[in-house]
C-alpha cells in the first residue's frame, strides 16, 4: 500500500469511526491555516502521467471547502486577524480558519480569487519574486514535463549518469519518485544546475514555462488591491531556507520582503518557507525570519493552531490542501486536530 493510500485509510477510519466528531472540540485548537496552490477548473485535463496534479484543486471544492469550515463553526479570516486572535482568549471567539497560497500562480487570480469573492471569504498569496520574474526553475514542473514527453531519460547527478526508460506510466512515475526525491534533497544551486541542464538537453525552456504559470507584477498588484486579499513573502528564489548558510538565508528572507513591498506600495507582514517540512526550516530559520521582519511564518508542518503557538509565531503548522485528497470528510479529518496530534507524536506544537 502506498503512502497516500495509507494516509486515506487512516483519515477514512478516523471519520467513520467517529473519532474525529468526539475529540473536535477538545483537539481543534484556535483554528486551521490551510495551504494551497494550484486552483483549477475540472476541464483542465491532465495526461495520465501527472505527479503534480497533487498541487492543484477545482474551484468547486474550494467552494465546498469554505462552506465545511463554515458548517463546523469556524470564522474565515485574514491570516493577520488570526494571528491578533490568539492573544486573546479562546472561550471569547469561534475557532478560525486561514486560507493560503503559495507560490502566486496566475489561477489565484483567475479562478480561486472568484470564489473568494464569492464567498467573502479572507485569502492570503505568498510570492516569490524570482516566480513572477521568471528567474526561478519551478524544477517540479520542468522535471514532469520532460519525464512526460520522453520515452526515456539520462541525467548526471553529483558526477554520475543515471538513465531510466520511460515509455510506460509505471516507468515515468518511477523515474519521478526517484528524480523528485533527489531534486529536492539536493542542494539548491545543484538542483537548479541539474534541472537546467536536463532542460536544455531535452528542450525544455524553463523561463517561459515559469512566466506562463505565474502572475506579472501588474497582475499581482490588481489582486493585492482586493480588500479580501493580502500578499506575502516567500523568499526571493523559492529556496528551501533550510539549505542556505545564513548570509544566503538572510538575503532570501529579507530582500523578499523589501522587493514585494516596493512593488506593491504596502508592507509584507507574512511569510510562507518554500516546502516548510521540518527538513526545509528549523529553529535557526524561524529566528531569521523573525530577524527579517515578518510578524508570522507559516510552514507546511501538519496540525491546526493552538494557544501555545502565540509563542511560535514565526513555526505555525498549515493544513495541505492536496488533489490528492479532494474529499471533505478527509479535510474534515485534518481540521479536527486528531491526524496533527498523531504525526507530532501526541505534542501540541512541532517546532524544533
């Protein structure tokens, strides 16, 4: 059983058995930030080979999403409004519920954006500057691509040819198991070096493909003008901050910051770390960003907000919002505290 099969299994059980509805109110904290990325309309198909279709939800289910939290009693806000909240008490408001989306693609803009609207519902979108200047290798989305349209591959990694065949589904989503998890355990400069290179051997133009997918300035600033909406950082390059000696850290983090403010006309208050698991941004990293000016750093470390996260502004958890799970009773799982609780080892907070 796969990884993702084991995961619906085990959010399958925890809703059908009840567990989640009995412990709700006791594990649900002060609220859930969600994250996303990729909102799309059903018609957008996707070959068979498509590993980051993971990234991407329809508007209908983000739709029906807003309406769940709503349903359990939760209050949609603005990621700055939440974090005001828990400096007051809990019994004095409903539990929260943030929205967030990383990366600032041009489907924030034209679809997800409609249905915020729609509902009068907060939304936050973290930008990388390099993403919108198509300086950045989305190197998940190169990497994809040239999987796809070939029916076999070589690549050098660390002075070392590796070649795969793949013609078959079975044999590209292979390749992509092993290539993704090397791309993204690698050092930053080399994993640009080597998406580049692997581009230009197979004719990819990583630019366009970064410009196409990603909003313009001019775009950013037309959604940055929606009272709904507040624009975040999320380093220059989309760098896991992690990885970065903390000169190179500080410059990602700081001039972030300085650039979307500029460009915008208004603070940055926030900031998302690109992947945010616990190997892509630890202690060292929330204190630079605290450091850096931000009032809250997000992660994509799993659970909802409690209390004790006032204390930990720059570490808070988010709730993936995934195509990988696009069933309500999964999210409904998720927000009730009880999947975060279990994968941080029965610990409120996950910060070290």
């Amino acid at each position: 059983m796969t990884s993702v099969a084991l995961i619906k299994s085990g959010l399958n059980a925890a809703y059908f058995s009840g567990l989640t509805h009995i412990l709700r109110k006791s594990l649900r904290g002060r609220g859930t930030i969600f994250c996303l990325h990729h909102v799309v309309p059903p018609h957008i198909k996707r070959g068979e080979f498509s590993p980051n279709a993971k990234l991407e939800i329809s508007p209908e289910f983000l739709g029906e999403i807003i309406r769940l939290v709503r349903k359990r009693g939760y209050e949609t806000l603005s990621l700055s409004d939440a974090i005001a909240r828990l400096d007051e008490p809990e019994s004095s408001h409903k539990p929260f519920a943030v929205f967030t989306l990383d990366d600032g693609y041009k489907d924030n803009l034209t679809h997800a954006q409609s249905v915020f609207n729609t509902l009068n519902c907060p939304f936050t979108v973290f930008v990388a500057p390099g993403i919108v200047e198509g300086s950045v290798e989305l190197w998940w989305r190169g990497l994809e691509k040239i999987i796809a349209e070939n029916i076999s591959i070589y690549v050098e990694i660390e002075g070392f040819t590796h070649s795969y065949k793949t013609q078959s589904i079975a044999e590209k989503n292979k390749a992509w198991d092993i290539l993704s998890s090397a791309l993204e355990a690698a050092p930053e400069l080399a994993q640009r070096q080597i998406i580049r290179d692997l581009a230009k051997r197979y004719n990819i133009d990583l630019q366009a493909m970064c410009l196409d997918t990603a909003m313009t300035w001019d775009e950013i600033r037309r959604l940055s003008k929606n009272p709904l909406c507040s624009i975040g950082a999320h380093t220059m390059n989309h760098y896991a901050i992690s990885k970065l000696a903390v000169e190179d850290a500080d410059v990602e983090l700081v001039n972030s910051r300085v650039t979307i403010a500029e460009k915008l006309e208004q603070s940055v208050e926030h900031f998302a770390f690109p992947y945010g698991q616990e190997c892509a941004a630890g202690p060292r990293d929330f204190g630079l960003a605290a450091k850096a000016g931000y009032v809250s750093s997000v992660t994509t470390r799993k659970g909802v907000i409690y209390d004790a996260h006032k204390n930990h502004l720059q570490a808070l958890p988010r709730v993936m919002i995934s195509g990988r799970y696009s069933k309500l009773r999964y999210l409904d799982a998720m927000i009730s505290g009880v999947p975060g609780i279990i994968i941080n080892k029965f610990k409120l907070t996950n910060v070290t």
